[in-house]
C-alpha cells in the first residue's frame, strides 16, 4: 500500500520537475519524515515541522495538508508494485520466505508507471558526485554532459537547465574535473538514467583559483572593480538590510558587535556555503534592490573558509548583482587572505563581521564622543561665564551702591533746598495776597469811574444818534429815494422810464419816472 511518505516524495517530484529544480529544494528528506509523524491538519501545526517554515506554508501548504487529509481514505488504496517500500523505521520490507528478494506486487504494472515508481525512489537520492567531464553540449534551454572517473570505469550522464547553468558561473569544458549537486531522474521517453544537476563546482583549489583569476581579469577589464564607480557609505545609516545565513557565527559577530544604536536591521537569511548558495544570495540581492528606496546600507556578511566554501561570492551572476545593486553595499566575507569577488565589487570591502559592525559603528561612535566633549565644554563654558557674570554683577552692584549713596546725598541737599525755597515762596505769597487785596479795591474804584465816563459817553452818542436817524427824518414827511440801489440828490441821477423805489416812515413806494425837470 502507498503510504503518506511515498505520497509527498510523489508529489515532491512532480513539483520539483514543475518549478525545475531539485526535490530537496522543495523539501528535505526530514521535513517530510516531520510531516509523517505529525501528520499536521491545519497551517499552525504544519509550521511545527523542522525545515517547514511560513514562506514554504504559503507555497505548499494547502497541497501537503490535502495530501495529509487524503492518506485515510481512498490514498490509502494506491500501491506501487515493484518499488521496494520503507518501513517506518527507514528498513526495507521483505519477502517473508528469503531475505534477499524484495515482495513483487500481483499487479503487472506499465512502464511508465513503474518508472514512475523508481523515480519516485530516486527522488530521495540527492548526491554530490565528483567526475572529469567527458561531454558537453549546450542547447537553448538545458546543457547536456557527461562524467566520468578518472581511474575507474564509470560514466554518468548529466542534465542542468540552462539558466542554473549560466547563474553558477562555471563553464564547462572537456577534461576539466567538477563537482555536481543534483538528482537522480529516469527519462521516460528514452528509459534513461541521467543526474538532474542543480549546482556545478569546479574541483581542486588548482581549478578554482584559475577560475577565479579568469574572472577576476574579465571584470577588471569591465571596470566592475574601479574605485571611481565607488559610492561612500551612508555615514549614520538607519534601516540596514543584512544578507547571511541565520544559523551561522556570522550573523552573531555583525548583531554583537553593532551594539544598540537604535538602527533596523532586516535579514534575508541565505546559505553562504559553497556553490549551492548562488541561488539563494542571487534572491536575496534582488529582494532589497527592490525595495532599495527602503534602505540605507546593504551588508553582506560570512565567516572565513576555504576556497571551496566560497565559490558563491566568486559567481559572476552573483558579483554583477552586487555591483550593479542601487544600495550602497558594504561586504565582511571571510578573513583578510579571501578576497572574494564580491567583496571586491563592493562599495566597501572589511575582513569579516565583525569589521563590517565596527565600520558601522565608527561614525557613531564618534558622534557619541564629540556629544560627551561637547558636554563638558558647555558646561565648563557655562561655569566661566557663570563666574563672569557673577564677578561682573559684584561690581556692578558695588558701583550701584556708591552711586545711591550720591543720589541720596543730593536729594537731602535738593530737599533742604526744597523747604527753603517753598518757605520763601509762602512769604511772599503772603505780601502777593496782601498787595492784591490793595490793588483789587483800587481797581474797584477805578473800574466804577470808568463805567460812569463810558455811559455819559453812551448818553451823548445815542442823543446824536436819535437827532441823524433816517427814520425821525422820514416821520417828519421826508422820503428817501433809490434808482438802482442808489439814493438820488439830484434830478440828473435819474432818466425818465426808470423805476424807483421810495422809502417812506411807514414802508416804501415802486414809482416809474415820467419826467424830470430841474429847478
């Protein structure tokens, strides 16, 4: 019967082949042995699972818990004659009467399902297999070649989708001797037995530092090194985005060693070891370029290692990443005898972790020691000026002092002055009043004879007004006559036709002139 291992290492192939890539990049061997014993119902519980965590949930979550689900009841039913199956404790089942034959299903089964079936096994076999290449052929989308022993009789074929290839880095050369990560896969088509590549290293640190060299003079060339292309650092970088792998020193070291400045951290945890890591590095690199308007400062962190551990940050795909990456990008990768290419592609390259935090760190530091010098220069600046003042203030007072005792000395002078002068002052306001009271009563007496010569005076003028006032002339039968606005003396001032007026004591006559004669 087909059991629930069997159906995930099922489904794990399919998916794999779907997304081109190793199974075990899907999930590992252990992660499905996880799933097994769980047998986890909801996404809480598939997460519990060691090497499953939210982003592969997300992925795969809903297929695993439906494969899950699906084991008690008609799943259940599936077998897979021919395929030797796996007792829970990892031995082979077999046949009850000999040991050495394994137990043949009754179903005849095709051949297409019976290869599926050792594909199935074959799944679980990743390896890393070291030969010389005695083949090679690249076509548009996969590279096709062939390995071989040197000393021994022995021939591998092998299959790597091209862009795998192009982004490891290596080409691929008769004679050369590599090693390769990958697969075991039976072509149906063809009933050939090929290994399915994901990773490609050359072997002996003879071939990798020629590679190294090789690619090192290449973009030297390009001027992917050139100090001028160079940007400085962020000198107080605030968000930091961090690529390294979560479980190694590394990320320790750089954390430790930043110390609490208050800056935000994000980490893309990526594997750092060897040649398998491009991939992971490559994601990494391309998710913070994306979000470059984010972050001030990209750091990418391991420890030391041999050559071999660092093949990845000696990828071109890889340094050209870094080198063409919208954040300024600062490196600690390895010691200082590991040059990486990364490392020199970088806008800043230091010897490990720990350097990039202290770099980091620097212009912090001095800040915090320029804020602590300038503290105490403010406060001794503030304590002199404070003594000046005071000294100053001591003086002033002093000066104020003396000068009061001056002011009040004139004021008591000014006051004595004061009460004489008003003393003086009420004396002759005295003989003033009495002086007054003379000079009133002589006005008084004057006064009165003035008034009596004004109304004579009054008298005798209103007498000669009464003797030359028109109008007494006028009550004694005179008339006053105008023309014009004019009074008339004499018959020549008036022609005949004129209008005039007559005045009389009583009121006044409008006459027209109808002849005019002189005496």
């Amino acid at each position: 019967m087909a059991d629930l291992s069997s159906l995930l290492r099922i489904w794990r192939a399919k998916r794999a082949s779907q997304e081109g890539v190793e199974p075990f990049r899907i999930l590992t061997n252990a992660a499905l042995d996880g799933i097994v014993a769980r047998k986890p119902t909801t996404p809480d519980e598939l997460m519990e699972v060691k090497g499953i965590k939210d982003a592969k949930c997300r992925q795969y979550g809903k297929e695993i818990l439906e494969i899950v689900g699906r084991t008690g009841s008609t799943v259940s039913n599936l077998s897979f004659p021919g395929v030797v199956q796996k007792e829970p404790d990892g031995t082979d089942v077999f046949n009850e009467q000999e040991e050495t034959e394994t137990k043949v299903g009754d179903e005849t089964l095709s051949v297409s399902r019976f290869l599926d079936g050792l594909n199935l096994e074959l799944s679980g076999m990743a390896a890393r297999v070291r030969g010389e290449i005695s083949s090679v052929d690249e076509r548009e989308r996969v590279v096709y070649f062939s390995l071989k022993d040197a000393t021994e009789d022995g021939m591998l074929n092998c299959l790597m989708f091209r862009w795998q290839y192009d982004v490891s880095g290596v080409r691929l050369r008769e004679g050369d001797e590599i090693i390769v990560e990958g697969v075991p896969e039976i072509w149906k088509p063809m009933g050939k037995l090929s290994l399915k590549v994901g990773t490609i290293e050359v072997a002996g640190e003879g071939a990798l530092k020629k590679a190294y060299d090789e690619l090192y003079r290449k973009l030297e060339s390009e001027g992917v090194f050139a100090p001028e292309r160079k940007r400085p650092l962020p000198e107080f970088p605030e968000r930091i985005a961090l690529i390294t792998s979560e479980q190694g020193a590394a990320i320790g070291d750089f954390l430790t060693n930043l110390g609490r400045l208050g800056v935000k951290v994000d980490l893309y945890p990526a594997s750092v070891e060897g040649k398998r890591a491009v991939l992971e590095l490559l994601r990494a690199v391309k998710y913070f370029r994306s979000k470059a308007e984010q972050y001030d400062l990209l750091v990418i962190v391991r420890g030391g290692g041999s050559i071999e551990s660092l093949q990845a940050f000696n990828t071109e795909a890889l340094v050209r990443a870094v080198a063409d990456c919208e954040i300024p990008v600062i490196a600690g990768i390895g010691h200082e005898k590991d040059v990486t290419l990364v490392a020199l592609a970088a806008d800043m390259m230091v010897s490990t972790p720990t350097a990039v935090s202290r770099t980091i760190r620097e212009p912090w530091d001095r800040a915090r020691q320029t804020l602590v010098q300038s503290e105490g220069v403010i406060l001794t600046s503030y304590e002199n000026a404070l003594f000046e003042a005071s000294e100053r203030l001591g003086k002033s007072i002093s000066t104020f002092l003396g000068f009061l005792e001056g002011v009040s000395e004139r004021f008591e002078r000014a006051k004595n002055a004061l009460h004489s002068k008003l003393s003086m002052l009420e004396y002759r306001l005295r003989e003033s009043a009495s002086s007054i009271d003379g000079s009133s009563r002589r006005i008084a007496e004057g006064w009165k004879v003035v008034m009596r010569g004004v109304h004579d005076r009054l008298l005798r003028a209103e007498s000669a007004l009464r003797q030359y006032d028109p109008n007494r002339v006028l009550s004694l039968g005179y008339a006053i006559v105008r023309a014009q606005g004019k009074v008339l003396s004499r018959v020549g001032d008036v022609s005949v036709g004129e209008e005039l007026d007559i005045r009389l004591s009583d009121g006044s006559i409008t006459a027209e002139v109808k002849s005019a004669t002189n005496n």
